[in-house]
C-alpha cells in the first residue's frame, strides 16, 4: 500500500513557475514507477510525466517538453515536478500516481502514460494559470 499527498499547487500568472510535490509513505516507494496526470474541467486525466523507479529514466508528454521537469528522491520518498514558462492551457487539478511496472518493461514508456497502469493515486492539487 502507498499512499500519496501532492502539494504546491495554486494561482501563478503565464510565465511564471510552480513545483509541484508528491510526498508518498507506505513500502517499497523504490519499488514504484511515479507519474503527474492533470485534469481540466470536463476533460480526461491526461498524462504530463514519469520518472521510473530509480529515477534514471523520465518521460514527458510533448507540450511540456523544456518546460516541466520531473525528479525524485528515494531517500526522502518525494517525486517532484518543476513548472517553468506556465501556460493557461496547464491549468488543471494535477495527480500524482504510482505504478508497480517494472522498469525492464521494454514498454515501459508508453504504458506510464496510461491511468490504467496506476495502482494509487493522490488526491490531486489545483493548478491555475492566469493569462
């Protein structure tokens, strides 16, 4: 069992930069691939990026490529996600998620941008972009 907690969220204007956090606790945090997924109102959860579990490979979705950047900390069991260059179209409740895939997957990259893969989930934190 893992359970996460995002914070940092809030109101920033476009260009301007937040860093989101996902503090987990439970076992074997090592052991999980972690992910940001972000909402907008009447949308899907759509995948924003992942770091694998030792933190060696990360994975972004293209429109946040040079601006977002993800990183973890094993030994603190936090995941972060730095937001640069904000745009009003970022703005969503983001989510944190933990997938037990392992990373020898050779598909690895491609199913970390499936909810389906997830196993936990945060409660989410709001994000809003004023242009």
């Amino acid at each position: 069992q893992v359970r996460l907690v995002e914070s940092g969220g809030g109101l920033v204007q476009a260009g301007g930069s937040l860093r989101l956090s996902c503090a987990a606790s439970g076992r074997n945090f090592r052991s999980y691939n972690i992910g940001w997924f972000r909402q907008a109102p009447g949308k899907e959860r759509e995948f924003v990026s992942a770091v694998s579990t030792s933190g060696s490979s990360t994975f972004y979705e293209d429109s946040v490529k040079g601006r977002f950047t993800i990183s973890r900390d094993n030994a603190e069991n936090t995941v972060a996600l730095q937001m640069n260059s904000l745009k009003p179209e970022d703005a969503a409740v983001y989510y944190c998620g933990a997938s037990g895939l392992s990373s020898a997957n050779h598909a690895l990259a491609a199913m970390l941008r499936d909810v389906l893969e997830y196993d936990y989930w945060g409660q989410g934190t709001q994000v809003t972009v004023s242009s």
